[in-house]
C-alpha cells in the first residue's frame, strides 16, 4: 500500500538521524532499511518544520516497523494518508539537504 507521509522533525536529533541514515545503521535494517532511506532522500521540507513524503509499506499499521525502528526517534505527529498514486504536489526543499546542512555546519540555527 502507498502511503503520502506527514510528520514534524525533532531538530535537536537532525544530526544523529542524518548520521544513521549515512553510516549503514538504517540501510542495513532489515527489512525496510534501504526504503527508509530512499524516501529520505526524496522527502521534502514543506515548512521549517514538516516533511512531507511518499512511501510504501504492506503493514497492516502503517509504518509500524519504520516507526519503531527509526522514524519515532526523529519525527513526531506523524501522519499516514492511504493514497492510489505518488503525485507531484509535495513542495518545498530537500530534507536531505537540510539535513546534511545541519550536519556539516555546527553553527546551523533553525
């Protein structure tokens, strides 16, 4: 099933959640790792503070194991919209980018 994400970043864990998404920690997870960072790779920052992006899972919960495993340590108020087809009507900038700022500039001020 696809699923169009919502969910609201904990900027004080950005370092640690782009760190496990680069190291192979959350690669490396079985069996949803490489999907997880995937859709982190294509997510988008629609504010300063909501990343919005697609993904699919067969969880009868969905997300239950990616939220368990990774995107409950980083993300709150997350929200799952069953959906037919990915669109093109998420806009904003790279998560990943942002991330990866955050991560190389220690004087990143959100």
């Amino acid at each position: 099933m696809l699923y169009k994400i919502q969910a609201k970043i904990d900027k004080t864990t950005m370092k640690d959640f782009f760190t496990a998404l680069t190291d192979g920690t959350v690669a490396s997870q079985e069996p949803d790792g490489p999907y997880i960072v995937n859709a982190m790779q294509k997510a988008l920052m629609t504010d300063d503070e909501t990343v919005e992006w697609y993904q699919t899972c067969q969880c009868a919960t969905p997300l239950k194991h990616e939220r368990e495993t990774v995107y409950d340590r980083y993300l709150h108020d997350i929200k799952t919209t069953r959906v037919s087809e990915v669109k093109d009507d998420i806009q904003g900038r790279s998560f990943w980018d942002f991330m990866e700022n955050v991560y190389y500039d220690d004087t990143y001020s959100f």
